[in-house]
C-alpha cells in the first residue's frame, strides 16, 4: 500500500465527507418529516462565490461525493433525497418571489422588491428545499440497491467495531 499524499488527502477528505454527511442526515431528524434537498451540481460552482483561490481550492473538493455519501445515509434511515435545477435559487427572493440578480451581492441577500435580508446562502437553501418538496408530492426513500455503490466498505466497517 502506497502512503503518499495523494493517498492520505483522499482518505482524510473521504472521512470528513463521511462526518459532514453523517451531521446533515443527523440534524435533519429534528424535523416531523425531514426530507434532503441537493442541488443538481452541474452549476454550483458558479453559485459559489468566495475569492479566487478558495474557489480553486473548493473546485476539487468533491461536492457530488458528499451527495452521494448523505443520500445513502439518509436512505438507510428513511429519510428522502431528492435533487433539483439550482437555476435562481440564489437570486429568488423566498419571501415573495422576486427574482433578480441584485438581490444578491456577494453573501448577502437583500431582495429589490420587499427588502427581506438574509445570508445569501440560508436564503438559497429555503428556496432549493421548496423547490424540492414542489417537485416531488409524494416523496419515496430511494431503494438502497439503487444507491452507488460505496466502495471500501469493509475498511469502513472494519474502523467502526
Ligand atoms: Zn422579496
């Protein structure tokens, strides 16, 4: 087995996807029916919007893998997943729709037209859990056969006993 640093910065970033999605599947128990909304990937790079060598740094850090470590987590507990277009989640104001990209400077929401303020993420995320429960009225946990396939799960169990 070969330690080196590519090596050791896959586990390590492997581990903490394994503990955040963990967290996320644990916090949303508090609700009566939780239920976990993602955004579709394919443009969250663009809704992130932190310097330029953050977003250079945040670019390899594997956003889908976390998807998929939650939603297999939340499947094995009964939570639903479910995935939506990330389209104006960020610009929409969540309290009476308006949607425009002033609204949103940097991360600060603050809508044009009814003045509602929030953090610009926390207001992005009440609109993809919206734009979730729209989508799917009759929300079903995912067959966990149909879930990919975690690889390595032996060591994984393995280190937990
Ligand atoms: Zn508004």
């Amino acid at each position: 087995m070969h330690d080196t640093l590519e090596g050791r910065e896959e586990r390590f970033v492997r581990d903490r996807l394994h503990k955040v999605s963990r967290h996320i599947v644990e916090w949303s128990h508090q609700f009566e029916n939780p239920c976990i909304v993602f955004e579709d990937l394919k443009e969250m790079r663009d809704s992130i919007d932190y310097g330029t060598r953050m977003n250079r740094r945040l670019h390899h850090l594997p956003f889908r893998a976390l998807q998929y470590y939650t939603s297999y987590k939340a499947a094995f507990e009964g939570v639903p997943t479910a995935w939506i277009d990330p389209e104006y989640t960020s610009q929409q104001c969540p309290m009476c729709g308006h949607t425009e990209r002033a609204n949103r400077n940097k991360k600060r929401f603050k809508c044009c037209s009814c003045q509602h303020q929030d953090h610009a993420d926390r207001s992005a995320s009440v609109n993809i859990a919206v734009k979730g429960i729209g989508k799917h009225q009759d929300w079903n946990v995912p067959a966990l056969n149909s879930l990919p396939q975690v690889r390595k799960i032996s060591t994984e169990r393995r280190s937990l006993s």
